[in-house]
C-alpha cells in the first residue's frame, strides 16, 4: 500500500503520487488510446 502526500498550493489541496502509480497510469493512457473505439462501445 502505498501512501499519498498532501500539499497547500494557495487555497488548494495537491497530490503527489509515488512513482509506482505514475508508471500504473501512464500504462493506462497508452491501453485507452490503443483501444478507444472499444472502450467508446462498451462506455454505451
């Protein structure tokens, strides 16, 4: 389990994600691109 850390930009709460979870969505990006008709059908 990884953990999350908070940061006050202004008035705003931000989120620093571990480098385990970049890697996870930017595999993510690359599968919904390849296969955006599909998910488009299935999103019906």
């Amino acid at each position: 389990m990884s953990t999350l850390k908070l940061t006050q930009l202004g008035k705003s709460l931000g989120v620093i994600l571990p480098k385990e979870f970049a890697v996870q969505l930017d595999a993510a990006r690359k599968i919904m691109k390849s296969r955006r008709r599909v998910l488009r059908q299935l999103a019906r």
